[in-house]
C-alpha cells in the first residue's frame, strides 16, 4: 500500500496530503447533518480522499476492461462501479455510456410499444378500467 | 451558505498528479476518466463524512473525530485505507506537537529578551508576525467547524 505522502510547501511545513483541505472541508460541510468536526477529522478525509483516488485508479485500470492496455478509460470507471460491491456507491454517477444512436431506438421501440398499448385499449368498450 | 458547483470540485491538476502517480509509467487518462474520478473522489468525501457523522452520533457527540472517520473507512469497506490513515494521523499529531513546542519555546525566549536589553524596534515586529501565525495555527488545531 502506498506510504505517507509527505512533501515540503512554501512555508517549509510538511504537507500530508496534495489535496486542499479547504476544498475538502466545503464538501464536508455541505454534508446534511453534519454539525462541525475537528481537524483531525479534516486531515484524515483529506488523506482518505487521496487513497481513494489511488484504490480507484488502479483498480480500474487492472480489472476495468480485461485486458492490457496503455489507458484508463470512462468505461474502465464504469464498469468498476459496477460490477465491484466496494465501488457501488458511485454506480449512479459513474452511469454506463450508451450510444446516441442505439439509445434514440431504444425511445423509438418503448413509443412504439406504448402507442399499441393505447390503440388497444381505445378499441375496447368504456368499462375498461383505466390504466 | 451558497457553494458554487465547483467549489464541491476538487482540482483538477492534483487529481490528475495522484492518479498519474498510482499508474504504471506510460498510462494514458482520459480526460473523461479524469473527471469521473474528480466526481467519484466528491462523492467518496460525502459518504465517508456522513459516514462518520453516524459514528459521532453513536457517540452522543456533535463534533466528528479522527476515530469516527477511521471508524467510517471500515464501514465503508476499505479496511486496507486504514494503516496508511493511521500512519497519517500520526505524523500529524506529531507535527502538531512540534508546533506548539515550537511556539511555546518562542514565548519563552521572548520573555527572556524583553527581561533583558531593550529589544530592537524591527525585531519585534517580526516576532509579532509569528505569534500571529502560530496563534492561527493554535486555533486551527482546536477550531470545531460550525456549518
């Protein structure tokens, strides 16, 4: 697993993480519920957030497609989210890509699908329940 | 409080630098992928906090700490987040130590001075700016953010 990132900043202080903490603290704060938490709290979400994107990154890249390759893709993201149960959380902002084209079929079948259904439902008398 | 929609971003330019680094040399990203994980990593910030947030709650306490976020990670299922966290933590606290013996030990020497000769005009001006920075430093350790 990856070591303790430690680099120096201007001010010559040890940086744990190279993510912002103010950054990272206005996501946290924009969390329903949430009150307040210290700052150990913060520098450790910040920490985790970069391990994370660490875990993501390779994951996805070994298991997303199968296959060697010289890229990470959106379709190595997506397929992570949604066949691993560790990364399923993100399966609704990590949606599977589809094309334009098959997706205006898809509309065009389920219209067509619905347009008998009504035909149907007009040849028959009014007792018809309505649906 | 108003947050514009990237402010919930995080910058681009080290996510980027984190993933280039977890990757093999030569890897290419996409920038689709780029910004998919930038999302993934907000979203990660949310469900761990709020994870967290459950944890303190179990607690009675309002204020979440190191132990519910570390708590949240096993929830969460990455148990294998927890050393490096750790590992973290610790530095941290012992920076935060060095800090404040830091801080304290200027105290100390300035006292001695003032008791002394008269202190250079300039001098103590610089030394203001320091106690400045480490009071805010101080607060920061112990600051509970409100929301």
């Amino acid at each position: 697993m990856v070591d303790v990132v430690v680099g120096i900043d201007k001010c010559g202080e040890q940086r744990l993480t190279s993510l912002p903490l103010s950054r990272i603290r206005v996501i946290m704060k924009s969390s329903p519920k949430v009150s307040s938490f210290n700052q150990e709290a913060l520098v450790l979400t910040a920490k985790a957030t970069e391990v994370f994107v660490q875990y993501l990154a390779t994951y996805s890249y070994r298991y997303g497609s199968g296959k060697e390759k010289k890229a990470l893709t959106y379709n190595d993201l997506s397929n992570t989210a949604e066949e691993s149960g560790t990364f399923q959380f993100l399966a609704d902002i990590l949606l599977k890509k589809i094309l334009a084209s098959k997706y205006l079929k898809m509309i065009k079948e389920k219209r067509e699908d619905e347009e008998e259904e009504n035909d149907d439902s007009d040849e028959s008398d009014d007792n018809n329940a309505e649906s | 409080m108003a947050e514009r929609p990237e402010d919930l971003n995080l910058p681009n330019a080290v996510i980027t630098r984190i993933i280039k680094e977890a990757l093999p040399d030569g890897v290419n990203i996409s920038k689709e992928a780029r910004s998919a994980i930038s999302r993934a990593a907000s979203v990660f910030v949310l469900y761990a906090t709020s994870c967290a947030n459950n944890f303190a709650m179990k607690g009675k306490r309002k204020t979440l700490n190191a132990s519910d976020v570390l708590s949240a990670m096993e929830e969460m299922e990455f148990q294998r987040f927890i050393t490096p966290l750790k590992e973290a933590l610790e530095a941290y606290r012992r920076e935060q130590k060095g800090k404040k013996e830091a801080s304290e030990q200027k105290k100390k020497d300035k006292d001695k001075k003032t008791d002394s000769e008269e202190p250079d005009k300039s001098r103590d001006e610089d030394n203001d700016e320091d106690e400045e920075r480490l009071e805010e430093e101080e607060q920061n350790e112990e600051e509970e953010v409100d929301n």
